[in-house]
C-alpha cells in the first residue's frame, strides 16, 4: 500500500499490480474504526451501520454493522463465533438453498473474526462474503459481495484495511 499527497488530500493506493485503486482513508464517527474507501465510492454513516457503495452511490457494496454487546472473555469468542456461524450456515444459507463455500477463522487487524463464504442463491450464483467478531464491547459483521469478480477484489483490500482505533 502507498500513500500519495495530491494537495492537502492524502489518498492511499490499494492493492498494486497493473490495475492500482485510490482510496480515501473514512472513519467512523464513535471512532470504532477507519478503512480505506475505493475512490469514487460512496461512504454511508447510520446508527450502529456504515455503507459503502459502489461508484454508482446505489449499489450496496460493503456493509459493516456493530452493535454494543457484553464484554465476552477471550475463550469464549471462538466458541460464540462458531456457534452464531454455524446458525447463519444452517438458518440463512442452507435453508435457503444456498451454497458454503468455506468457513475459516480469520483475523481483521489482529482480532480474531470468523469468515463465511458463500453463495446464497442457486440461480444466481453471486458470492458473499461474511465476517463476525467481537472488539470493544461490540458485536461486528462486514459483509460485501457483487456479481463482478474486480469489485469484490477491491472490496476484500478496501476490508483489509479496516483498523481498530486504539484507545
């Protein structure tokens, strides 16, 4: 990742390689967390949700949701994770005809989430992607998907980018 200074606007480049995408550093107003925005996409503030949407400003691209939650010990996480992804497995995606495509324990700048991939419909085979963890008192998921291979890349750098404010 670079950071390029263009006037007093400092914009990062994610990812490399032949096809480079600016992004905008955003952050939330409780100051949670910052992440990287894809330039020319579109950031959306509301009450316990950040939406960000694809250049078109309609297009749901990325949607992280946090709700305050009771502190959970650190042995309890991955239990509580497994337990709430394998009823989302269950209840929202095989119930639904849908398709898993991997359950892995991942990280989200060094905190331990689980990660659901996954197609939710057989007739239109679109993937999703779906994250959970805990930080901070508070219950996170981050979900993004599209039906083009290009902006599910960049959404899945724009989400590597995501930081936790430290206190």
């Amino acid at each position: 990742m670079k950071i390029l200074t263009i006037g007093i606007v400092s914009l990062l480049v994610l990812g490399g390689g032949a096809n480079p995408v600016l992004a905008k550093a955003y952050v939330q107003k409780d100051r949670l967390f910052s992440i990287d925005v894809p330039q020319g996409w579109h950031w959306f503030e509301y009450p316990e949700e950040v939406v960000i949407t694809l250049p078109d400003g309609k297009t749901m691209g990325i949607d992280i949701q946090f709700l305050a939650n009771r502190q959970l010990s650190v042995q309890d996480i991955p239990k509580t994770l497994k337990e709430s992804n394998e009823k989302m497995i269950n209840e929202g995606i095989k119930a639904h005809g849908g398709t898993l495509i991997a359950d892995k324990e991942i990280h989200v700048d060094g905190v331990y989430a689980r990660e659901l991939d996954f197609n939710p419909d057989p007739h239109n085979p679109i993937p999703v992607t779906y994250i959970a963890l805990f930080n901070k008192g508070y219950a996170f998921t981050i979900t993004y998907s599209s039906a083009q291979r290009k902006d599910n890349l960049i959404m899945q750098k724009a989400v590597g980018t995501l930081q936790f404010i430290k206190d």
